[in-house]
C-alpha cells in the first residue's frame, strides 16, 4: 500500500508565500506535498500597481498564472496551487471557502502563514480574477486621465511613487501629496524624505506634512467634478481625484480563533502581527509546527519582501529538519532596512512621433536606499541613484519567477 502523503499548506501566493511553497518543495522529501493556498486565479505583481494603474497598456502583465510554480522543483507535479481563501486554522487542517477534493477541510503537517497585510485599492486588487483586475486598473486610469488636480492621501512607498509617476506622465496636473507624519517613509533614516522632497521640488510635486485628509463618510464624489478635501490642520485642497495610500494592515483574521483561547500569546497586542521566534516558528510552544513569514510575522524587521524572502529559507529549511527528526535551528537574521523605490519615468509630448523602440529605451529614474548599518559603525545611509528602470518595470523578470517564460507578448495575457 502506498502511505499517504503528509500536506504541507502554505497560507498565501504573495511574493513571500511563493518563495516558501518554492523552497519546501525543492527540498522536502518526496512523503511531503506543499500545497499553496491563495484566492487570487493569478500571482498579483503588487509593485507595478502604482505604476500600471497610472500608465495604460501594461496592466495585464501584473497577473501571472500560478501554472508552472513548482516548475523548477525536483518534481513539480507533486505540489498544487489551491485556488481558495483560508476561513480559518485549526491545529490540524485549515478551513477554506470552497470544496477541494471533496472536502472544505484541508489537513496539514506543518503550515506556514504568509497573508501580508491589507493595502487600499490601487495598492491591492477588490478581485481575484486576472480580467475584472485589468479592468478595474484601465478604469482607474481613466478616472486619473480625467482629473485635473490628484491628492494623494499618505506618503509611503506606495504614494511617493505614484505622485512621481504622475507628475512626469501628466506634468500639467496639479499632484499634492498628505503626510501625516514630518516627513515622508519616516521609518527610514531622514535623508530619504531629503532626496524625495528634491525630487518633489523637480517635478513639481507638492507635500503637505503634518495633516490628514479627511475621508468623508460616504466617500469622495467620482463624477469628474472637482470638490474640496479637508484636512486635519483646517485647510482644504482641491482636487478631481483622491488616491488613498495609507499605509497597510496585517491580515491576521484566520489565526483569530486560534488566539482567543491564548489572549496575547499568537497576536501581539500592540500592532497585529504573529508573534515568531528567530526559527519563524510560532512563540506560542503549543504550535511548533506552526509558521509565520513575512509581513505578518512580528520579526521587527523592515516589512519587505528582500527580508520575507530571506524568511522563506528559514522556513523551508527548518520545516526539513523537522520532517527529518532534527531540531529547527535555522534562524531569521536581518540587516538594516532597505528599499528600491521608482521616482518617476519620462514622458514626451504626445505629439512627438517616436518609434517603439526609442520609447522602450527610454530612462526611468529609480533609487536605492539602504539604512545605516550600525552594526558595523555605519553612520551614513548608502543611497544608489540609477537611471536603468523600465516603463513596464521589468515586469518579464517576475514572470520567469514564476516558472512562466515569455517568449511572446500574448503570453501576458494568460
């Protein structure tokens, strides 16, 4: 009789759950299956949302088919991407939202949690399907296109790239961005919100710091009219459009249940995220199979995905040894936090005729930006201007990751 197979469930397809699905199953034994458990019918490229929901004819390249995942891996049809969304977990199987080989109950070994946080639209999609995405992106161009003014409501990654994108692709609109806080992307050292306020100053991008927009309650008029935004200093701006980038929230609801029986002990209290040790494994000793990695987890660590990634190996080696009858001794280190953030890209007078392979050539301005390490007596951030950046952000290199490689532009629209 052949033994059944032991599941290993992975709980979200994001660019950390993809790496820790992809990881286990190129080292698990061959008793082990990992099966990848995510809503969407694609891999969501959440990166290029700001951008593709500015610039037009790209935005069917943000979804990739999960098809070929596990394409690279020792034996690729072992594993399976399970298109459902996670009700809740229980200590030995997960509860999901729809019928997999006969059952809403799916069994586990080990499992790990990789379900990010939660952005507001554009930042995150309001579906799970590749053509009600790609649509809702062309409609939110169009409403851009139309406005003559655009606030942008919070200055983190997501708004400070959407504010230099705009402002270089549209150069006649009137592009405002709210920060709450003095500076912009505060959580890094202050010469970042330096570099970003000259690169506002060049484009003509205006930061108002200190203050809030308003959100009111039954929400901003879309009609194309353009209407007053308060803020919460008492002034008002006005604006044809209002693009929320507030910031994200952990999405720690399936572990919900798990917690009310151990108050504190699953959730830290004070910001949302999984309590992990450095093996990643939960600190709640009742779970020692039980993971989180990435945004959710409570690392302290800069909630990235070069640090999930990283999360990922931890994981996958750990959950090895564990299979192996040998102790979780891997564990997560990081180094100072980092980004590589787009700054805006080149945008020519519509009327200029030029071919498609002048435009493809075209500069797009990007930075990279890395912390001090004190560590090592660093007292300096490392800042790396490059000049190298792609209109549709090298939106081909994810889709290689993802076992898909493109050898022609209809393949985008998988």
């Amino acid at each position: 009789m052949t033994p059944l197979i032991k599941n290993i469930v992975v709980v979200g397809g994001s660019y950390v759950g993809r790496a820790t699905a992809q990881e286990l199953a190129r080292i698990i034994p061959k008793s082990h299956r990992v099966l990848l458990i995510e809503p969407h019918s694609h891999f969501n490229h959440l990166f290029a949302f700001p951008r593709f929901s500015i610039v037009p004819d790209h935005e069917h390249k943000a979804f990739i088919p999960y098809s070929n995942l596990f394409a690279a891996t020792p034996d690729p049809s072992a594993h399976a991407v399970v298109q459902a969304r996670v009700l809740s977990v229980q200590p030995q199987h997960v509860e999901v939202d729809r019928e997999w080989q006969g059952s809403n109950e799916i069994p586990f070994e080990y499992l790990a949690i990789a379900t990010g946080t939660v952005l507001s639209p554009p930042g995150n999609m309001p579906s799970h399907d590749k053509q009600s995405s790609i649509q809702y992106l062309r409609q939110y161009q169009s409403e851009i296109k139309r406005a003559k003014s655009i606030v942008i409501a919070g200055g983190g990654a997501v708004g400070v790239q959407m504010a230099t994108d705009l402002k270089e692709y549209y150069p006649d609109k009137e592009v405002t961005v709210v920060q709450s806080r003095v500076r912009v992307m505060p959580q890094f050292h202050e010469k970042f919100h330096s570099l970003v306020q000259k690169r506002f100053d060049e484009l003509g991008v205006r930061l108002i710091t200190g203050a809030r927009v308003v959100i009111p309650s039954n929400g901003f008029p879309n009609d194309g009219s353009t209407f007053q935004v308060q803020l919460t200093n008492g002034t008002g701006i006005p604006a044809g459009f209002v693009i929320p980038a507030t910031g994200q929230s952990p999405n720690n609801e399936l572990v919900k249940g798990l917690s009310a029986s151990a108050p504190d002990s699953i959730i830290n209290p004070q910001n949302g995220y999984i309590r992990v040790k450095p093996t990643m494994q939960f600190s709640d000793e009742k779970y020692p199979n039980f993971f989180a990695v990435g945004d959710i987890a409570d690392t302290g660590s800069h909630k990235a995905a070069r640090p999930g990634i990283a999360q990922a190996a931890v994981v996958a080696k750990n959950i090895q040894a564990l299979i192996e009858g040998r102790s979780a001794d891997e564990k997560f280190s990081w180094g100072p936090r980092a980004i590589h953030l787009t700054l805006g890209l080149v945008r020519y007078p519509q009327e200029e005729k030029l071919s498609r392979h002048i435009l493809t050539s075209i500069k797009k301005k990007n930075v990279i930006f890395r912390d001090p390490n004190e560590a090592e007596g660093d007292t300096e951030p490392t800042i790396t201007w490059k000049d190298d950046g792609q209109e549709d952000m090298g939106v081909e290199g994810i889709w290689k990751r993802q076992g898909m490689e493109v050898t022609s532009p209809e393949q985008y629209h998988l």
